[in-house]
C-alpha cells in the first residue's frame, strides 16, 4: 500500500522548499484517511510517507502533533536518529523499531515500544501501560515512571526505569532483562523465562513457573524463589 496510491495529488516536497501551509493540508488529508485504519498499516503509511517527503524539522513537529504514535513509528524506521519533543500521550511509538535511536522528551502514552525488534529509545519523561509488550530485541530507557505490565509477554531486548513501575512487572516474561530502579508490584506473574530487578520496595510477587527475579535488600541483590512448576507446551 503506497502513499501515492492513495492520494496521488501528493508530491514529494524538498526539505527547507515550497510552501509548509500547503504541505500541512497534505497530511491532514492522509491523517483524516487513516484513522480507520489498522496499527500494523499506520506503521506501513508511515513509513512511506517518509520516503515521499523530505522531512525536515517543521514537518516532523506537525506530524507529532496530529498523527498517532504507529505513524510515527513507520517515520522513525526509516531515519538513524531523531530527538522527538512530544506535547501528548502518544500510543505505539517505537512499533517494531529495529535500528537506530530515538531520545523522546516528554510523557508517551500506552505500548511504547510494543513489537520492539532493535535499536535504543529513551524517553526523558513518564510512559504509560505496557512498556515493551511483545517486545524482541533493543533497549528502552524511561527516565520517569511506567504504568501496568511492563515487559508484558516480553521475549528479548533490555528495559530499563529509573521511577516507578505500577502493577503487574514482567507478567508472561519470556526472555529479556528488566531493571526496575524504583517501586514495583506485583513483580514476575506467570512468568516464564528472562530476568527481572527491582532496586526499589517490592509490594508483592506474582506467582510463576520460571525466570530469575531479584530485589534489593540491605546493599545486596536478593533472589526470590520460583513459586511453583507450570509446564507449558
């Protein structure tokens, strides 16, 4: 599915060239376009609107102010490194990013990171629920804090948070590593493989079959035991 396939009216814009209101009524119309759309083709449009445009640092601010968070994602699969200033909680940044590195300053909404492949996104701000869900390789630092069930069903890759993490940490964990500097609950539920570490207070521990967690506990890391054996096919 292609950009121009859909609105062939648009034309590739050189950076720093042509008119910016014209160009903005351009994305507006493809905004209004996809919003019915599903995350995996906003990622898709995303990332051949990157390839039409030659985006320079007014558009990409624009972009971030009026399109979701999957969009934006298909832009950053095909740039090395940006720093995105965001004003609003945007959902699904960093769907499926696979290289690169992206500093995000500001508060980012739900999944960030969800489907995460490779590469580095650091977020000088808070996140909301799901941090790295399904996600298989890279890192992801949050400065602030996280909300529920960060690592959800979690197969690879590092995250790390220097705040907070609210409920349900590495829940269904399969593979990767979590490091947690401040509180956390509910830490390890079902999970099944992969290693967590809360520096902070622990309210409580899930059960689980699997994996590795451990919190810290008078200046030494304390490993807690597996609660009880689930065999999973």
């Amino acid at each position: 599915m292609k950009i121009l396939e859909l609105n062939p009216g648009i034309l590739r814009v050189p950076s720093g060239r042509g008119k910016l209101p014209d160009v903005y009524d351009r994305i507006r119309k493809i905004v209004e376009e996809i919003r019915s759309y599903s995350v995996e083709d906003r990622f898709e449009l995303g990332f051949e609107f990157c390839k039409e445009f030659c985006l320079d640092s007014k558009v990409l601010d624009f972009l971030i102010d009026h399109v979701d968070g999957a969009f934006i994602s298909g832009i950053l699969r095909g740039l090395r490194f940006v720093e995105l200033r965001v004003k609003r909680r945007l959902n699904y940044l960093g769907y499926r990013f696979g290289k690169g590195k992206v500093l995000i300053v500001g508060d980012v909404g739900n999944k960030l990171g969800y489907e995460m492949e490779g590469g580095e996104i650091v977020v000088k701000g808070n996140a909301g629920n799901w941090v790295g869900e399904r996600m298989r390789g890279g890192s992801i630092k949050v400065v602030g804090n996280v909300g529920n069930y960060l690592g959800f069903c979690m197969e690879g890759g590092r995250i790390v948070v220097e705040g907070n993490a609210r409920y349900g940490v590495g829940d269904k964990m399969i593979g990767g590593e979590i490091f947690v500097k401040g509180n956390a609950r509910n830490v390890g539920r079902d999970m099944r493989g992969g290693v967590i570490r809360v520096m902070g207070k622990v309210e409580s521990f899930g059960y689980r079959g699997a994996g590795k967690v451990y919190y810290w506990k008078d200046g030494e890391w304390k490993e807690r035991d597996v609660d009880y054996y689930i065999y999973y096919r």
